[in-house]
C-alpha cells in the first residue's frame, strides 16, 4: 500500500493552463533586488543598534563621571576634616613658636630697611615685656645711629613698633597668626558643612 495520500504534493499546478517560468536574467534581478532589499534592513538594523548603544554609553559615561567627581569632593572634604588636629596644632603650637622665633630677627630687619631711607636719624624699638635682650642681641654695629631697644607694657606678644627720625612703622606678628587660624577655621567649617549637606 503507499503512502503518497499522506505526503503534501509540491508539484507546480498550472494557472489557467499556463506555467510561467523565469528566465535566467529576471531571476537574477528578483536575487538582486532581495538582497538589496535585505542588506539594506540590515544596514538600518545595524544604525539603529550603534545609536541605541551610543545613547547608553553616554549615559553611563556621564552617571561614572558624575558619581566620580562626588567621591573625589567627598574624599578631599573627609580628608580635610581628618586634618583638623594637624591645623589646630599647627595654629595653636607650631606658628607661635615658629613667631616666637623669627620676631626678633623681622624687627631688626625691618628697622635696617627703614635706616637705609633715614641714615643717621634716632632709631627706636618698641617690643613688649621680656623680649629686648634678645632683639638687642641682634641689632648689628653698623647702623648709622644706635638703636635703643625699649620695653612697652601695652605691647602683646608677638607685636613692636618700629620708629627711624619721623618714620613709624607697626609690627603685628600676633595678627599674622590670627589671620592664618581664622582661614583654617573657615575652611573646616566650611569641610564641615559639605559633609552635614551630604
């Protein structure tokens, strides 16, 4: 017995009698066509994924950058505010000492720049009390006139007068030293608050 009722017949069925068969340069234009008509799909598919994967790069690139540009602000806030021993001993012990030091040596300096614009006028130094043997010690032999080195009771540590004939001039080392701890102060203040705003 076969079994050719039960496999589908693929033969061609003749429309109307008439078979048309597809001369060898019309099928290669139908082959032409399709594939131009595919490669061109592809061709679109193709764009559509690159600017799809672009608009996703882009994203992710600008996410990275902005999550990094957080981390280094919050790294250098955190590490400023791990400093905030450094700078209180550094304004409270390490630049009053460093002051302490140098003070003597800056009058003198500054009283021989203004000798130099008034030779052989007077010369006076005003330094708080207890700190005229040491600026004695420095004044060199030279100079046009002696200086005489006078202790004032209404001078704090760290600040002198200058005077040479009519000229004066006022030495604050002390305020010098303000000025350096309130910018500190300001900066982890201002660390501190960067890190509450988080």
């Amino acid at each position: 017995m076969s079994i050719a009722h039960l496999l589908e017949d693929f033969t061609l069925q003749a429309s109307g009698g008439q078979l048309h068969v597809l001369d060898e340069g019309a099928l290669e234009e139908q082959r032409l066509a399709s594939f131009e008509q595919g490669y061109s799909a592809g061709w679109e598919d193709a764009i559509h994924a690159q600017e799809q994967s672009r608009g996703q790069v882009s994203a992710e690139l600008a996410k990275s950058l902005e999550d990094m540009s957080f981390t280094y602000h919050e790294a250098i806030t955190r590490m400023a505010l791990s400093l905030e021993p450094m700078f209180q001993s550094l304004t409270k012990v390490v630049l009053p000492e460093m002051l302490d030091r140098g003070f003597a040596f800056s009058l003198i300096e500054q009283l021989v720049d203004m000798a130099r614009a008034q030779i052989g006028q007077p010369m006076q130094i005003f330094v708080p009390v207890g700190s005229a043997p040491e600026v004695e010690g420095l004044i060199p032999a030279e100079l046009s006139s002696p200086a005489e080195v006078i202790e004032d009771p209404s001078l704090e540590a760290g600040k002198a007068r200058l005077k040479v004939g009519i000229s004066q001039r006022e030495v604050d080392c002390s305020g010098l030293l303000a000025a350096v701890d309130q910018a500190f102060q300001a900066y982890l203040f201002q660390a501190k608050e960067a890190v509450t705003n988080e």
